[in-house]
C-alpha cells in the first residue's frame, strides 16, 4: 500500500463483473501507429516472451477505495507474473506484474486529457499516470503535426520534459531503445509515425520492409550471378559445367 496526503493506493484485482469503457479511438489512425510500434519490437526481438504491450487496454488501481481504470493508447510492461489468461481483461501493476514502463498517448482533439491532473476521482489520465501509477516515461504524441513530448520522472517524482539527441530522438533507457518520428507510408496512410532505434541507431523495421530488404538482397545476388556468368562464357567457360 502508498499513501500519500490526498492518495490511499492499493493494487486490487479487478472485479469479473466491472463494466469496462467501450468508448471509441479519437481517429482511425491511432490504432495503426500502436500496431506499428508492436511489431517492430517482435519482429526485432526485443519483446521478452513475458512483457506485454497494451493498447486501449484498461490499466488498473484502487485509489481512495474506489477503483480507477486507465486504457492508454499504448504502453509497455517490461514483466508480468501471471499467466495472460489473468490479464485477458485488465492489468493491475505490482499485483500481476511490472509497472509500465513506458505510456504514450495519442493527443485528442478532444480534450486535452493526456495534461489533466484532476485530483478528484477518476483522476485526470497525468495525475494517474505520475502519481499512481509511477510510470517512469509519459509521452504525448500528436499524430497530425508531428510533434512529441516524452516525459521522465525526476527524483521528486514529478513528470519533467526530455531533450531530445541530435538525431531528434529520446532515449528511453527501460526498453534500451530511442524513440523518434519517423515521416513515410504504412497501410496507405502517408504521416507521422512513431519508430523506434536501437542502440547503434539501427532503425527496427516493419515487417513489410524486411521483406523488401530480403527481396533487394535476393535480386542483387541474382544480378551478381548473371554478371558472373557472363564473365565466364566470355573466358569461354560454360557456367553450368
């Protein structure tokens, strides 16, 4: 249990018969992006067999005895500790596992409510995620302008703005990995995407542009060939021999 002046913070399962939000995405895009930064971390390798990626997926705790339910537009959780059948509807942190290590939320033309931190229950999404939940790196992403905020927790255990590198890329040391915006085409819609690099500034690929790369390597081998071939029938040599 935390408690802080104003919070009282358990870590309770939640109840089979809890009514879940079913409220749709802001856009049609959202959902595309979240995707997006889930593959490459499978297709790369870097999503340990017991981590878990969410996406508007409820997030749970007890705060002041009353249950509060946050589904982030994405997030990752380094570990869980319980079979996923516990976690088909929900999560609670420290009961099944980690904390997230890493939130993103998609700006909403709506509201604004990725900056709230209403007190009073149900706590605004930043006061959750800062002062409940703990989670080491918040980031706010506007899909249509492209602009990315990536949030740390300082030692006061207070949200503070990250500087990006000279690549314009933060380094989110949970996952060991940079995350930056990335312009180009997916699923035909040509925009800003959130990607992904690693350590090296590798950037982690789609699993469609692994295939294009595995077909260029394929056609320049088979170009290598042909030009081989033709040196040998021009020494007289016959290639198939």
């Amino acid at each position: 249990m935390v408690t802080s002046p104003t919070l009282a913070i358990t870590w309770e399962k939640l109840p089979d018969d809890f009514v879940l939000d079913d409220d749709p995405v802001d856009n049609i895009n959202q959902p595309l992006l979240a995707a997006a930064l889930s593959e490459s971390l499978q297709l790369n390798g870097k999503l340990p067999a017991n981590a878990l990626t969410t996406t508007n997926y409820g997030i749970c705790a007890t705060v002041n005895e009353k249950i509060v339910v946050k589904a982030p537009d994405w997030s990752y959780i380094p570990a869980i500790r319980v079979p996923r059948t516990e976690v088909d509807r929900s999560y609670t942190p420290q009961l099944q596992g980690d904390i997230p290590a890493v939130v993103i939320e998609f700006l909403s033309a709506m509201d604004g409510g990725e900056y709230s931190v209403k007190p009073t229950h149900p706590p605004g999404k930043w006061l959750f995620y800062e002062q409940i939940l703990a989670v080491p790196t918040y980031v706010i992403f506007a899909l249509d302008t492209g602009v990315l905020e990536v949030y740390h927790l300082n030692d006061a255990g207070r949200y503070q703005l990250s500087t990006p590198d000279a690549n314009n890329r933060y380094w989110i040391a949970q996952m060991n990995l940079f995350l930056g915006v990335w312009q180009g085409t997916r699923e035909n819609r040509t925009g800003n995407w959130l990607r992904w690099w690693d350590e090296d500034g590798n950037l982690l690929l789609w699993g469609v542009e692994k295939a294009a790369l595995l077909q260029e390597q394929a056609e320049q081998q088979r170009q290598r060939a042909d030009r081989l071939a033709a040196q040998l029938r021009a020494a007289g040599i016959d290639p198939e021999s």
